[in-house]
C-alpha cells in the first residue's frame, strides 16, 4: 500500500529548519508497527513558527484495530 507523508509550513518564513531523519523515522515506524492499515497511509507534519520556536505536529490515521 502506497505510503505518503505531506509536510505543510506555518509561519516558516524562508527560515531553515534543521530536523534529525530519525525523529521521522521514530513517529512512522511506530505508527506502522502498532496499526494495521489495510490501504495507504497518509501522514501529516505541520511545520510551524513562533516567537518561542520552532512547533511540530505529527498526524497518523487511526488504524483499522483501534
């Protein structure tokens, strides 16, 4: 099944936002270890700004044995 992760930017601004590949990784691997999905998975990350930092919010679907 097809595997899609959309990342949206809020408030980024052209700055550079350095993330480790394995904070990805973790939050994926975990959401296909501890779900089952029977069609594609779309997962989201919202990427935001503020004064006191950088803000991420990971989405995953709920899988079919919740």
């Amino acid at each position: 099944a097809p595997l899609s992760l959309v990342i949206e930017d809020h408030g980024l601004d052209g700055q550079e936002l350095r993330l480790p590949p394995v904070v990805l990784h973790t939050l994926i691997e975990n959401a296909l270890t501890h779900n089952r999905f029977n069609a594609g998975v779309d997962f989201l990350l919202k990427v935001g700004a503020s004064e006191q930092g950088h803000q991420l919010e990971f989405h995953a679907p709920r899988g079919d044995n919740q």
